[in-house]
C-alpha cells in the first residue's frame, strides 16, 4: 500500500466536506461559546491559507526505513502562497520538550517571515530546508540575506516508522503549494497523520472566533494527554471511556498556531499566544513533563509591518480592547482540539498497533449524561 494525498487541493472541490461525511464537533452536540467565523477555520482570518501532504503507506512490522509510515506535512501561509511580507508574530512555550525553529528570531524582531510548517519529531530539519528551497524558488527570501523558517513538530513514533525519514522536500513542496483558503481538512492529515491525542487517535484540528470586529484563529496539532484528563465541555469524557488506552504516562506534545486580523503589534500577539495555554487546559491537559506545547500568533494587519525605508505607519489596538480576542483564543483552541479527535479515524500503524477514533456515541452520551449536551441536538 502506497499514496501521498494532498488534502489542501481537493479542499477546493465544491461540496467535498460533504462527500466526505465527517461531523465536527458541534454538529455532535459539543456546546462551545463564543461565535465562530463562516468556516469556523483558521482561514476565517482573511489571507490565510492552509495546505497538507498526507504519507500513508505500509502495514505489519515495523521496518526502520521501510514502514509503516503515517505522517505528513502541514503548512500555513500567513498572507498566502504568492506573499512573502512579513507579520507580527509571537510565540510562547508552555513546555518545552520539543522543537520550533526560527523562534528566537521571532522574539528578536517581532516578525514572522514566511509559512508556518508542522511535521513529525525527526523531520524538522528536511522540511525547514525544503521551506527556504521553496521560498526561493518563488522568489519570497526575507529581508535579511539569510532565512529561519518557523517549523515545528510532534512526535508519531506509535504509529509511523519516525527514525525511517520517510518525509522529503517534495512533501513540504506539495503542502506549501498545494495550501488554499477555504474549508481546512482535519483529524489524520498532514503533520497530523499520525498523532495521538488523550489516548485517541488525535491530528490537524482548527476553529475560530469573531470578536468585536476581528477575527482570531487557530490550528492545532494535536498529540498530547492522557485519557483520564480528558474533559470535553466540561464533561469527564475520559474517565468515562477508558477503551484502547496506550500510555502509561504522557508523552506526547501539541504546537498550536493562532491567527488574527486585529491590528496588534509583537509584544500584543505573543500575549494571544500566551492564551492558547488556557484553551488546551479547558480540556484537561497539565503540559507534562515530555509534553512539548509550543505556540506561535501572528497578525495580518499592518501591512507596513516589515518597511525598510522611511518610518513605518502602524495601528494598535489598546491593551484595554484585547479581553474579547483572549477569550476568542481560548475558545477557538479549545474547539480546534476536539474537532481534531472528532475527524481523526481509528488508525492502525507500526507493529499493528491500533488507536482508536473518539466514539460519537458515546460522547454523546457521556455529555448527555452530564447535561452537557448542546440543547437543539438533544
């Protein structure tokens, strides 16, 4: 068995969410506050654009080099695929067990240059290769002579062949160009193929909120928790459903990406990525110890951001007016995490191991049973 799938280019088929048949959250009775934009994405935030390269191929015993494999790449362009200009950007690390590079540059000049990428644990660094190769490729180098792409990761050594460096430059090249705005695919896509998240099968999950004018989103990769943490509208869902368990301690990690159209300067989208922090704790999560929970914001306003002659005219929004778009950010990553479970599929990898998809019955359920249940899907 063998295919790479591009899930960002048949995003653009009319009707294929449909086809696909997949529920999100909230079409299974998940209350969440807060009002989301038309798609309830990331690419609600105007200028966004999302693309994915899927690698499934294998089954049985796990051979280094030669599979199974389930991974993949997923890239976010901040101002899309044909715009290099820089934004305000930010980011946080609530722990730091693993990797996000070009960070510290990011801190430094309060400009993020370029797409965002997130793949597996050990293939940051073909891919950040792969993102300069195709940022000259089209002519988008950045406005120094040299170029730290932000790419990040999350570990599918469960499921994936992970030390088989099965992800190449032309998956990165076919999720940078194969990115779209539109509905974004989620659960085991991209980056996400082989992600587990609470001890479900976990992936690429997105949401968003309008607030007070603007528009905040984010995407998740989602590979972090234990089941017995698990709480999903404030309901013990975890500790309800104790199937297909598989770590005996947390493991796992999540990089979080918050989007914004609200003229922010450096300084104000790191305080929204600060926020992502309470979005994933509303689910249950405690950032473990081995828990890598990094997270990167950016605004798409202020087109002057990155001038090089001249002064340089920017807008800010007042501190005092940032409290409605904190509270869009937590909702919108808690929303993200649980619509990234509710896509995944139950998936089995590497040595026949299995992880099992969120059951929607149960779910239900378990919200029912907590009077959680959304009231028009009683």
């Amino acid at each position: 068995m063998r295919f790479t799938i591009s899930f960002a280019a048949v995003l653009c088929l009319p009707g294929i969410l449909l086809a696909q048949g997949k529920p999100r959250a909230r079409d299974l009775g998940v209350p969440f506050e807060g009002t989301p934009g038309p798609l309830n994405a990331i690419t609600d935030v105007k200028g966004v654009e999302v693309g994915h390269s899927t690698i499934v191929r294998g089954d049985g015993k796990l051979e280094v080099g030669k599979g199974p494999v389930r991974t993949g790449v997923t890239a976010i362009h901040p101002r899309g695929r044909s715009s290099g200009g820089p934004v305000f950007g930010g980011w946080f690390s609530l722990n730091g067990a693993g990797e996000m590079t070009g960070t510290t540059w990011v801190e430094e000049s309060g400009l993020l240059e370029g797409p965002v990428l997130i793949t597996n644990t050990h293939s940051v660094g073909v891919v950040r290769d792969a993102a300069i190769q195709w940022n000259l490729r089209h002519g988008l180098g950045s406005l120094q002579a040299w170029q730290l792409p932000v790419v990040a990761e999350t570990w599918d050594g469960y499921l994936n062949d992970a030390n088989g460096f099965h992800v190449r430059p032309e998956h990165a090249f076919e999720a940078l160009d194969g990115a779209r705005d539109g509905p974004v695919a989620e659960g085991s896509v991209g980056g996400g193929t082989g992600m587990i998240c609470h001890e479900f099968k976990g992936g690429i999950g997105t949401s968003s909120r309008v607030a007070s004018g603007y528009t905040v989103g984010v995407l998740v990769q989602c590979n972090c928790g234990l089941r017995d943490q698990l709480r999903i509208a404030g309901a013990p869902v975890g500790a309800e459903i104790q199937d297909g368990k598989v770590w005996r301690r947390e493991t796992g990690s999540i990089i979080i990406v918050v989007a914004t159209d609200a003229p922010l300067l450096p300084h104000q989208v790191k305080r929204l990525a600060r926020r992502a922090s309470l979005g994933l704790a509303r689910n249950g999560s405690v950032s473990g110890n081995g828990s890598g929970d990094i997270f990167v914001a950016f605004s798409t306003a202020n087109t002057e951001a990155a001038a090089q002659k001249g002064v340089a005219r920017v807008e800010m929004l007042p501190n005092n007016r940032m409290d409605p778009l904190f509270a869009a950010t937590v909702q919108a990553t808690e929303e993200a995490i649980i619509n990234a479970m509710v896509a995944a599929e139950t998936m089995t990898g590497a040595d026949g191991r299995k992880v099992l998809a969120l059951p929607y019955g149960r779910l239900r359920d378990v919200l029912k049973k907590y009077n959680r249940l959304a009231p028009e899907r009683r």
